[in-house]
C-alpha cells in the first residue's frame, strides 16, 4: 500500500493507485492526496454537476469544478449541493 501526506487530512494515508488524470494536476493530486480525500471529492463533485446541472463539455463547468476541488484539498471554504445535509458520523 503507497503511502502519501494528504494535502486535506495533514497526516500520511493510503495514496491513490495510479494519478486520476493525465498532467501536471493529476501527479499532484497523485503525490498530495490520499484515497479517502479523493473518494470523498468524486462524491462532492458529482452532487455539484447534478445540482448545478453542469455539462464536463463546457469549459467553464470545468473549470468551476476544478476550482472547487483546490478549494477542497487545501480545506478552503467550497460550494455544496442546495439542501445537501452530511450523514451523521
């Protein structure tokens, strides 16, 4: 199991088997985020294109995505899903 300093969590974690995309920004990510950030990011991103019904072929949509997931990873404040309520830990 690879071991990474996650970006959001501020301690060593499981890191992601392979980079989640090609580039600079996914070796980031790769290198700087463990699983369970990433996995919890991918469940945040996905309440946000059905919320927000945005379209991965407008650049913009993925460009506001791609801003709200730095936003997340270095634990600064993002936007959520309307009526988005976390389950209870």
């Amino acid at each position: 199991m690879r071991k990474v300093f996650c970006r959001k969590y501020q301690q060593e974690l499981e890191g992601l088997p392979t980079p989640p995309y090609p580039g600079p920004q996914g070796q980031d990510i790769y290198e700087n985020v463990s699983k369970q950030a990433w996995q919890e990011w991918q469940a945040r991103q996905v309440r946000l294109i059905n919320e927000k019904a945005l379209s991965m072929i407008n650049p913009d949509d993925r460009k506001y995505l791609t801003e709200q997931m730095q936003k997340f990873f270095n634990n600064e404040d993002t936007d959520e899903a309307e009526g988005f309520v976390p389950p209870e830990a």
